[in-house]
C-alpha cells in the first residue's frame, strides 16, 4: 500500500510538473506572438513615416531609414528631424532642443550664426534645407541612446559582480564555509538582481499598438481603456471631420463676388499677374499639385491642403506655378515671415531689382483685411480702404462665403521703391527696411483678393457623430476658422442641431466669458460655460489647453468628464498631452496616446468601440473568475471541515485553473467590439468594476453550483448508484464518486464561461457567440478533453479520477445545463439595471 502511495504521490508531481509546463509555454507563446505583431507594426510605421528630401533636382518623398549622409533634406514647421544636418538656407527657423540640452526656449537656427540641426528635436517655426552630416547610431540621439543601452548593460554586470564577489569573499574567505549546493540559490538571486537593473536601465522602444484595422495605433495600452470611458471628444475640423481636399470655389477679386472662378484673361492684366505671382512664391515649397499616378483622378495634393487649393486656383487660371518657382528659388528670398497660431498669416518678401522689394501675405481674411489700407477696384487700379469699407467686406463677402461653410483666405501685397512712391507705395530711398520688424513692415496692405476655400465634411461623419451623442458623449469642434465657417460646418456634421442651444464662441468671447476682472480663469465661470459649448472657433493652442484642463478640472458633474482631443499640429501638443489624443505632424504624434491613421473622425469612435470593449472583457474575465474561486474556495472548506478531505485534489484545481487562468482568459478577452457598445452611457470613473448585476451573477450562480456539487458529494453515490467515496481510506484509488463530482464541477464551469459574455443583463447569452470562432473553438476543445479524460480515465491515479461510463458523464453535462437555464431564469426575475443595453439589444 506504501509504495502505491508513493507512486500515486510520483506520479501526480509528474502530473503537477506537467500542468505548469504548459501553463508557461502557452503564456511564452502568447507573448512571442503579440511581440512579433507589435515589431510588424513598429517596422510598418517606420516605413510610412516619410520625409522630403532632394534627389535628382526633384523633391521626392522617402522613408525616414533610407536617408543617407548628403542628402539634402526639406525642413518645415512641426517636423521632428530624422539625422544631424547642417543648414544651408532658412526662413524664421526656430527649433525646439528641450530633448537634447533640456531648455525649453525655442532656438533660432540661421545658415551663418548657428547652422547645425540634431536629430530628435523639433521645427517649431519656418522652413529651410539641410544637408544630412549624421544619421542612426552615429547621429546626436543615437550616441544618447547607444550610451543608455551600454550604461544599462555594464552596471547590471557590475552588479552581479560586485554581489557575487562580496558574497564568495565573506562566506568562503572570511567564514570559511565550504561550497554548498544551497548557495546556487543566491548566486541566481544575484542575477536576478542584475537582470531587474538591466531591465529599469534600458528604456522600452516598442509602442503598444493594437486596433491597427481599425486604423487605431494606440501608444499607451491604458489609453485604448480611456477611451472607452470618454465623455467629451473635442475635435479638429479639418481633417477629421472633413475630407481635408481643398478647394478654391468662390473669389472676391477687384470688387467682385464670383461664384464660378473667372478665366485669368476677365481679370484686369496687373491684378492677375500679382495675384498668380504672389500665391506661387508666397507658399510653402514643400507644398505642391502633382497629376495622379491613376488616370482620370483628381491630382494629388502635397504638402499644406490650404496651399494646395490656392496652387490649384493658379492651375485653373491657367499658370504653371513652378515655372514661377523656378525664377525665385527660395535662396534669393529676402525674407519670410513663417505662418503659425498666433499671427494667422505668412508673408515673403522678394527682390524687384534696382533697389525695390515686394511684400506678399496671405491668412485669415478678417486679419489681412485689417491690415490692408488700399485695395484694387474692377480696372486694376488702387484705391483707398476705410474702416467702413473693411467692415464692408467682412459682411457682405467673409461673412457670406463663410456661412456656406467655406475657409477664407485674403491676398495682400505691398510695395517697397526707392524713390517715387506712388499710392499704396513706400519710399525706402538707398537703404532697405528692417526687414525684423514685422508689424512695420506688414502693415497698410494692398488688398488682391479674397478666396473661399471648400473642405467637404466626410459623408461618414454625421452618422458617427450621432453614435458618440446615443454613447452620452458630446462632441464639440475646436477650429481656428471663422466662427461661421465653423458654424455652417458643425450644422452639417450634426454637432449643432436646429434646436440646440449650444454655444458657439470665438476666442475672443470664450476668454470673456472664463475670466475674472483680473484676466484669471476661473474654474467657477469656466464651469457656468463649458456644458452649452458646442463650438470654439478662431481658437488658439492655449485656448484648446484652457478648454480641456478646464473640463477635467470641472465638479460641475456628478463624475469627472474623461477628454479626449484630437489634434495634428505642433502647437496641439499641450492639449495632447493634457488628455488622449491623434495624430498629425511628428509632435503631436509623440504628445499623443492613440494615433489614427487615417485622421477619419469614424476611426475615433471605433476606438471608443474597443476601448469598452477591453473594460467589458476585463468585467467579463472577473465574472467568470470569481465564480469559480468562490465555488472552489466554498467546497474546499465546507468538505474538509465535514469530512477531512477534499473532492477537488490538487491536480484537478491545476486543470480548472489552465481552464480558467489561460484559455478562458484567452477566449473572453477576444470577444469582437460590437455597436452595442455605444447604446449606453460611459462607465466613469469612479464606478466600481463588478457592478451589481455582474455581484448579482457571481453568487447566484456560485450558489447554485455549490448547492449541486453538495449534493453530489453527500448523495451522488445514492442517486446514481455507484461506490461511496465519503469513506474512502487514506492511499486507496480515487472513487467514481469524486470523479463525478470533479467532472460536475468542471462542465458547470464550462457553461459558466459562456454566462461570463454578458455583464449587463442580456437574457441571451448566445447572441454574438458565432462571430468569435476562438471563444467557441477554445469551448469545445475544452469540453472534449475533459470527457475524453474521464471516459477513457486517461491519467487515473496521476489526475486522482477513476474510469467513469457515458451515464455519469451525461449525468454531469445536465446538471451543468441546469445551471444554464437557472442564469437565465435569474435574468428574468430582474426588473431595473444599471447601465442595461435596450431592450431593443435583447435577444
């Protein structure tokens, strides 16, 4: 008897051996998975992230990893440059170094006083060209980062050893123990040690990255969950919520309106040839109109889209702006006033010989109005502009193409002679101006014409703001357009509805409408406008950080509002940072936690989808888990305290928890995102994670599997007639009797993994099942091996279950049905659910 006992004992530590041998390889193949997904679609990024550089004379678009040393390189404002460089021409360049030296000043980077670039720093304004001197491990960062790696690397064999030394001197020198195969022990404790320095030394370069079909990259795992919890979404116009393929539709040219773009020849000779003139050199060249690989489709844009449609206007007059480009290369500009937030305009400045100078601008119309004193009437000729004409115009020409929902850009020049001024004209005699001093120079303006630019909003998008409104999240559009531009848009999107009350805002009455007589924000006032906001127009990055530090600071909601911000540009980075956010140019991609691929306002509410859906599968995991282990824990107990032993051994809780722990883990967590989701309100965040329905599901189904399995414990022998097992010897072989109570157990948990897919109250919990094939394929293999086990009492004395017939095992499989329809019967004794999906959602 002793030495069956003994091998009974071998022989479940094999088995115990085994079980955790599978648990590790399963998890080691899991891992190796996702790692090798994420490094596909780490290197997937690397490739699509592009830069401009200048081969063969034309500018070509490349991967970042294929730039050499020697390439000249097109840098412009919000680009995070890929190699060390020299700069050999620039325009109002400023860079961002705060990454290399720590400062956060912006540092001007001009070709003669300070010209070299370093990789990992950011444009933050102007334009210029660099020459490639460094690129990868010998550029500025990659020396950072190869020395982190090697400092990593040599302190944690320092480590090691300086314990192991420390630990041989005293116990072998000093104590004059000799070696005992306990100290292995320390030893690996010392490598450990070592390893966890080499782990916290070398920083993780891999971004977490799922939902990639769903054009979500998320960088931050943590955030996909926040999005789910999301109330307030405050989005970007262009782009997102419209196609971002502009257009030029509408002009105001010479006193008039015109609805179909006149022929260059209908407008007077002078004004045409300014105008084609100044929208040539007066854009970025980095921007441009190519024809399309594809025949018969429209050209392709390059570069700002704003740009791209008043290079499109120059192609419907007609005119080749590159061959205009070709007669000012930017070398020869004298200067450029760079567009960004806070001036709303771009100007350059360009040589006329013989001592004069040409100012030419561009940007928002109301502004370039303002600083126009003169304009060119039906015949070319200058004329005088009042304040009553420029309040004229924004009336009856801005206002109007902006109320059809059209982006209006002005066009402007200004003249700079040496003698002879005429109207309009400055006289600067011999010595050119301080071409510095912008508001001196960018002032009293000669207005060209007023552009309406078309940016159609995505067909997809007011349906999916719809969702994010039945979701209980409201979606507010924050623009840098006119505020009717922005309000005609918003209309069309479904975010302004006919009989909302919302508030549509510019900058300049937000601020009035927040802050104290002290210009202070104050969260009080703050809180009196933030739920009627539904638009915020003319707004600058400060005003997008105020607006969203502001909401999450708020108590003027029950729960705190969870933000998320879309933005693409690299004064979007605060507000970025301050919540969840999206794409665009390189910083707002680093200040942000989820990038969308597509910049499509739909991709922002899938993730919304997946990010309740990882709260749901994380619920759904929890529910099923704690069933099992109160029912386990409640057994274990209860029958040792009765009968001093336990009809769950420890081989058997090994095979439920490679049920419960791997495959079921595996099996919930892949359920498919569904649009159920968005049919009720957010979580919050302060609500509990096992929420009363899923506590109400967790012990009523506890009690009735405990109630079944003391039953089959205290009575089975008698009700299916088999062999007693209550009183079963200390080393006699398992009995029928516990075997069918383990084989109970383990079927009622199968069926409760399939109650685990619903959390909140849905009467059907086979609704959906058939769209995940790994859930049920998982079930059913699980199913099988457990009767195939028992049938054929593959194990026996390693598994502690004795051979059993079909009857026994049917007999389990019903009780574990019973189960099935006693969930379904508790769901119909419910009467109210916090957080229910419609009835209409019900099956």
């Amino acid at each position: 008897v002793r030495r069956r006992s003994r091998r009974r004992r071998g022989s479940r530590g094999v088995a115990i051996l085994a079980a955790v041998i599978v648990v590790v390889f399963v998890t080691a193949f899991n891992d190796y998975s996702k790692e090798r997904q994420f490094r596909g679609l780490q290197k997937k990024i690397e490739n699509s992230n592009k830069f401009s550089v200048v081969r063969a004379r034309s500018v070509v678009q490349i991967p970042v990893s294929e730039i050499v040393v020697g390439d000249v390189c097109q840098i412009k404002y919000g680009d995070m440059l890929p190699a060390d460089g020299l700069l050999i021409q620039g325009s109002d360049l400023k860079v961002d170094e705060s990454s290399l030296t720590g400062e956060s000043d912006h540092v001007t980077k001009t070709p003669v006083t300070d010209p070299m670039l370093f990789s990992g720093t950011t444009v933050m304004e102007g334009s210029g060209r660099m020459v490639v001197t460094a690129v990868g491990v010998n550029s500025q960062a990659g020396i950072i980062m190869t020395l982190l790696g090697a400092t990593g690397s040599a302190i944690a064999i320092l480590t090691i050893i300086i314990l192991v030394v420390k630990f041989s001197v005293k116990t072998y020198v000093m104590d004059g123990l000799p070696f005992s195969i306990r100290h292995v022990n320390t030893f690996v404790h010392h490598f450990i040690i070592g390893v966890t320095v080499l782990v916290v030394a070398v920083p993780e370069g891999l971004p977490l990255a799922k939902m990639m079909k769903d054009n979500n990259l998320v960088r931050h795992l943590d955030a996909c969950e926040t999005m789910g919890n999301a109330t307030t979404i405050c989005s970007d116009k262009t782009g997102t919520l419209t196609t971002n393929r502009m257009t030029v539709v509408a002009a105001h040219i010479g006193g008039r309106t015109y609805k179909t773009l006149p022929t260059y020849e209908v407008l007077p000779a002078n004004l045409a040839e300014l105008l084609v003139l100044g929208i040539s050199v007066n854009t970025n060249y980095t921007s441009k109109v190519v024809p399309s690989e594809v025949p018969g489709e429209l050209p392709k844009q390059i570069g700002n889209k704003t740009e791209c449609a008043l290079l499109g206007f120059v192609g419907e007059l007609g005119k080749n702006y590159q061959t205009i480009r070709n007669h000012y290369p930017e070398e020869k500009f004298v200067k450029v006033y760079t567009f960004n937030s806070a001036r709303k305009s771009m100007s350059t400045v360009i040589s006329l010989g013989v001592g004069g100078f040409r100012l030419f601008t561009k940007g928002a119309s109301e502004i370039v109005v303002k600083k126009c004193a003169y304009v060119l009437n039906e015949k070319g000729e200058v004329e005088t502009l009042s304040i009553e004409d420029q309040k004229k115009i924004e009336i009856d020409v801005i206002d109007r193409l902006a109320s059809e929902g059209l982006r209006t850009i002005g066009l402007a020049y200004k003249d700079f002679v040496p003698y002879h001024a005429e109207l309009s004209q400055v006289e600067i005699g011999s010595s050119p101006p301080n071409w510095d001093d912008m508001d001196e120079n960018v002032t009293n303006l000669t207005l060209l014409a007023i552009l309406g630019v078309e940016d159609p909003v995505r067909p997809e998008v007011p349906e999916a703001i719809h969702l994010c409104q039945r979701a209980g999240i409201t979606v507010r559009m924050v623009t840098g357009d006119n505020i009717n531009t922005a309000r005609s848009i918003a209309t069309k999107c479904g975010i302004l509805t006919p009989n909302d009350t919302g508030f549509v805002l510019d900058s300049k009455e937000f601020n009035q409408k927040i802050r104290d007589e002290k210009g202070e924000v104050s969260q009080e006032m703050f809180d009196q406008v933030w739920p009627r906001l539904r638009v915020l127009a003319r707004s600058s990055p400060q005003d997008k950080y105020i607006l969203v530090r502001g909401l999450i600071a708020s108590k003027a909601t029950p729960t705190r509002q969870v933000v998320a911000v879309t933005g693409d540009g690299t004064n979007d980075g605060p507000a970025l940072k301050m919540a969840d956010g999206i794409t665009g140019t390189d910083v707002a991609k680093e200040a942000c936690d989820i990038v969308l691929t597509d910049d499509n306002f739909t991709s922002i509410v899938k993730a919304v989808m997946w990010g309740r859906n990882v709260y749901d599968s994380i619920a759904k995991f929890l529910q099923f888990q704690l069933t099992v282990n109160v029912v386990a824990v409640t057994i274990a107990f209860v029958s040792i305290c009765i009968i001093s032993d336990t009809p769950l051994k420890t081989v058997q809780m090994l095979w439920v928890n490679l049920i419960m722990d791997t495959l079921a883990s595996l099996a919930l967590a892949t359920e498919p995102p569904s649009r159920s989701l968005l049919h009720r309100q957010p979580y919050g965040r302060t609500k509990a994670l096992v929420s009363g329905v899923m506590l109400r599901n967790i012990l009523g189904q506890a009690v009735f599997m405990i109630l079944v399995i003391f039953l089959l414990l205290f009575y089975g022998h008698i009700l299916v007639d088999i062999e007693d097992g209550l009183n079963a010897e200390l080393g006699e072989p398992p009995s029928q009797h516990f075997t069918l109570v383990f084989n109970t157990f383990v079927m009622m948990t199968l069926f409760n993994e399939v109650n685990a897919r619903k959390i909140h109250g849905e009467h059907n919990v086979f609704e959906g099942i058939t769209k995940n094939p790994l859930f049920y394929c998982i079930w059913f293999v699980t199913f099988g091996a457990q009767d195939k086990a028992e049938l054929l009492s593959v194990g026996g004395d390693t598994n502690s279950t004795s051979p059993v017939n079909s009857k026994l095992v049917l007999k389990a499989v019903g009780h574990a049905i019973r189960k099935e329809r006693y969930s379904n019967s508790v769901l119909d004794t419910e009467t109210s659910l916090p957080h229910q999906i419609p009835t209409t959602q019900n099956t």
